[in-house]
C-alpha cells in the first residue's frame, strides 16, 4: 500500500530516510506505528482501480459461516 510522509514525520520513518511528502510503499504491519504517530497518512487509492472493485457483484469479504 501507498502512504505519504507527513510534516509531522522524522526524518526517518519505517527505517527510510523522507522529507514530508515522500511515497513509501509498505505493508500495513510496516506502517502501522508510522500511521498512529501522524507521520505518514494513506495515499488514495487509483480511481479506476475502485470504480472496478465497487462493480463487483460479490462483496469483498465472505461473511464467515455459522457453526452448530
């Protein structure tokens, strides 16, 4: 996932040095710490990409089955 650099941010974040408005690819567990500290916020996400997934006839999560 995108995340961009706040000017909150250190200089280094996830271990990378940044200055505010950088793109960082990482994964959620990498930037989880960097998200709740304000210093990088999600980049959004390609609109054609979401416009393709909001067509789907399916919802993106399963709702789990019930045991008896």
């Amino acid at each position: 996932m995108r995340y961009r650099v706040t000017e909150a941010a250190p200089p280094r974040v996830a271990g990378r040095a940044v200055q505010p408005g950088d793109v960082l690819d990482l994964t959620e567990p990498a930037a989880r710490f960097e998200l709740l500290a304000g210093h990088l916020v999600a980049e959004p996400a390609d609109p054609a990409a979401v416009a393709d997934l909001s067509a789907s006839a399916e919802p993106a999560v399963k709702p789990a089955s019930k045991r008896r």
